[in-house]
C-alpha cells in the first residue's frame, strides 16, 4: 500500500465518528440517485468506499440488494 493511501486510511480511523456524523448529516448524495436511476429492483450494486454505509442504506430502502466494502475498519 502506498504512503498516500495509507495516510487516508489512517485518517478516516482515527476520524470515523466524526466523519460519519458528517456524512450522515447531509443526507443522500446525487450519486445514490443516478445508481437508483440506472439500476432495477432486487439488483445486485458493490460499493466501494461505503464509508457510514449512508447510501447503501438509502439504495436498499429502494429495494436494491447492496454489499459494502471500505478499507478503514473504523468506518465499517
């Protein structure tokens, strides 16, 4: 792993509470809308970076079948 991506990570465990209340604070992103847009219900999505797990928490409200995966531990 590079140094930059381990930085990241490092940060975003040591940070994951606050970041998550921040993402969690500004509700869904445009980016949740355009996948709903172009996927079908029941449909499989992988999300990389899932991060609090805020869009895939609104993408299965909508019936869509999502897995998560993030590198920092912390945000999981």
């Amino acid at each position: 792993m590079d140094t930059s991506t381990r930085k990241t990570l490092d940060y975003y465990d040591t940070h994951a509470e606050t970041v998550c209340l921040k993402y969690e604070a500004t509700g869904g992103g445009t980016l949740s809308g355009w996948v709903l847009r172009q996927t079908q219900p029941l449909e499989l999505i992988l999300e990389l970076g899932c991060g609090s797990g805020r869009d895939a928490a609104f993408l299965k409200q909508h019936k869509r079948v999502v897995i998560g995966l993030d590198g920092s531990r912390a945000m999981l």
